[in-house]
C-alpha cells in the first residue's frame, strides 16, 4: 500500500541535502553515532525535529533517524516504525 506524505521527503540524497532545504523530511537506518551526532544539533537548532523512526529520542544509540517538521514526522512515524 503506498501512502502519499506532503511535502518533499527522501531517504537516498545525502542528509546534506536535508539540511540545505531540498526535502522536508529525511530518514535512514543504521548510522553511526558520528554520521548523526552533528546533524542532529544543526536540525533541532532551526527549529526541525529529530527522533529515532519510532519517535523516540535515541536516534544515536539505535543509529536509526527520522528528521523533518512536526507535520511531516508526524506522517512518517506510522509508515517507518514496524
């Protein structure tokens, strides 16, 4: 079943694409806490949100990250987490 989210989300450009404004949303599975650890201060500094993809605030120790507006991780929480 697909589900349209609104808004420009991707999982595949680098999060450097996130951070400069292309998508609204990101999200990806198994990084390492250093592949997280800055964007993780650089979102949540401009007011974004940054959880794990189950919503919870442990994206660095699970390594897994979901990051956009309130809107669209709202969207994206019941598609990632299974």
């Amino acid at each position: 079943m697909s589900r349209r989210v609104p808004g420009r989300v991707h999982n595949l450009d680098p999060p450097q694409a996130f951070a400069a404004g292309r998508y609204d949303g990101y999200w990806e599975r198994n990084l390492t806490p250093w592949d997280l650890a800055a964007g993780i201060v650089l979102v949540r500094e401009a007011g974004g949100l940054v959880s794990d993809v189950s919503g919870k605030d442990t994206a660095l120790a699970t390594g897994d990250v979901l990051a956009g507006n309130s809107a669209i991780t709202k969207a994206l929480l019941p598609l990632l987490a299974h």
